[in-house]
C-alpha cells in the first residue's frame, strides 16, 4: 500500500486519515514551506503555481495596506496574511486564507483559539482554530474553482461571518463582500456608488484599479463609514 503521494517532484504529501493528522503535519518541520496546501472536507488541494506579481501579490497588499489601518485606528482585532493557517473540526477544514481578520472579542468569546507552537514558547501562535471574523481569498488561475465553490461551503460551515472574492487578472475587475445567510454566503448589495457594506468593519468598501506610468496595474481599496 503506498503510504504517500509525490507532487510535481517537489512536494512529498503523507496518507492521512483524518484532518487531525493533517494539521499535525502541516505544523511540524516536514511541511514545506512553498506553495499552498489545504484540506477541504477530506480532500487535499496543492497549488505550488508562483504567486502572481500584480494579479495577486500587488493587490494582497493593498489590501493589507487599507484593512491594517482600520484595524490599528479601531484599537482592537488582528489581521494576517500569507501562511495564516486557519482549521476547522466542525467544517473538516484546515486553510491559509490569503488575508484573515481576527476580533478581539472572537478571541474573548471562544469562536477561536490560539494553537500555540510545539515549543510552547510565551506568545508564540502558529493556527487559528474556530471560525475568525472574516477571511480573503484572491483567485488565481489554479484556484478558480476552490474559491468561487470549495472554499466558499467550508468558510461557512466554520462559521466564518464575512468572506471576500478578489479576481483581478482580467479585463473585468471583481470584489465581492459575502456574508453569512442561512444556507450560503449572501452578496452584500452595492450602493449607488459602487461601496458594499461589511458588518464586520462597520464600513463600506469599493475596489477601483489603474494604470500607472508604465502601464501596469495599481489598485486602491476605499472606504467610508456606514450611514446611519
């Protein structure tokens, strides 16, 4: 019996029987450290494709650029990017999220918990367990299908509140705000100007992109306060 799988010459994946046996090895030394790999209700799912300079990368950081300072002016909460682990028992689930938000009260009220590292060093967290305020993911060609479908079901069966699409690689831009409705993720309604709303930042939101002097694309995330 074969006891694990070797992908594109790079990457050694174990036979697991459970998603506890997955998060183990995704903690521990023989996990890589390139590319992308996330269990989805009992299914293994690698993408060792290079990050995309400005259809993935550029973005990723405005978006960090634009929510991190929301986040420090609100005085609570913590935002993560890249290799921010985030797992499931309810949903089966164990993903890094190209963006994740974490509120100090989920913190507060148990919705997640801090894993701390092997070592058991003061301070030192290597995953989220439970369901975080919100989660981002920005489609590249190899992950249409995990974040437009796989991904979307295991966020909201974890219980995750608000969940972000980012596509920018075509001629069409698309950002989309979803959040938790009974059976899905729900589309939050643009207004007249384009903004849709996040209930988890209390702010509305608008992605516009351009070109810069040399033509390649720039991307700003505005925002204004919700009405009242």
């Amino acid at each position: 019996m074969a006891s694990s799988v070797i992908f594109e010459e790079r990457v050694e994946i174990p036979y697991f029987r459970s998603l506890a046996e997955f998060r183990a090895w995704a903690l521990s030394d023989a996990f890589p450290e390139r590319g992308r790999i996330d269990y989805i209700g009992g299914r293994i799912e690698v993408d060792m494709s290079p990050e995309n300079l400005f259809f993935h990368g550029s973005i990723k950081t405005e978006l960090v650029r634009v929510l991190a300072n929301i986040v420090q002016s609100a005085g609570g909460g913590y935002l993560f990017s890249d290799r921010t682990r985030v797992s499931s028992p309810h949903a089966d689930l164990s993903a890094e999220p190209d963006v994740v938000y974490l509120s100090a009260e989920t913190i507060d009220s148990g919705r997640v918990r801090l894993v701390p590292s092997a070592g058991g060093e003061p301070d030192s967290y290597v995953e989220l367990e439970g369901a975080p305020d919100l989660v981002v993911e920005i489609v590249s060609d190899s992950s249409v299908a995990k974040d437009t479908k796989r991904l979307p079901i295991s966020y909201w069966r974890a219980g995750i509140a608000e969940y972000w699409l980012v596509d920018v690689r075509g001629e069409r831009l698309l950002f989309r705000i979803h959040a938790r409705g009974a059976n899905g993720y729900e589309s939050a309604p643009a207004d007249a100007d384009g903004f849709q709303q996040s209930a988890v930042f209390d702010r509305r939101f608008r992605l516009e992109r351009g070109r810069d002097a040399r033509g390649r694309w720039v991307f700003d995330l505005q925002s204004r306060p919700c009405e009242r």
